[in-house]
C-alpha cells in the first residue's frame, strides 16, 4: 500500500526498500517505522513509501501521477 509520509504512523512496516536516486538503501524492507524513521523521511524530501496493509480500515490513497 502505498502512503503519504504524512499519513505513517508508528509501527507501519516497510514493504520495499527505500533506495535513493543513486541506487543506495536508506531504509531496507520489513523495516517497523517509529517517529525517528518518519522524521529521517521528511528530512530526505521523501513523499510516499511502500508499507504492508495492516489494516481493512485504512481508504487506499491515489497517487498523483507527477509524483
């Protein structure tokens, strides 16, 4: 599932690696993100990231294209 960094909230799991524009893992897959993860996201200008569904509750997102 894919989600705004806005939107993560603690113990969401990473679904696929985070890897830069160089090619280089900033955070690997099945990574549990806490407030410290989120704060390294923004600070990275990064705008969505992969995680697991961890549940039936959450409204799937739509990305924008451009992004």
């Amino acid at each position: 599932m894919i989600v705004p960094v806005e939107n993560i909230t603690d113990g969401m799991i990473l679904e696929a690696p985070l890897i830069n524009c160089y090619g280089q893992t900033l955070l690997s897959s099945g990574i549990e993100l806490s407030r410290k993860h989120i704060r390294l996201l923004k600070t990275w200008n990064i705008i969505i990231v992969s995680v697991k569904s961890y549940g039936s509750e959450e409204e799937p997102v739509e990305i924008n294209p451009e992004l």
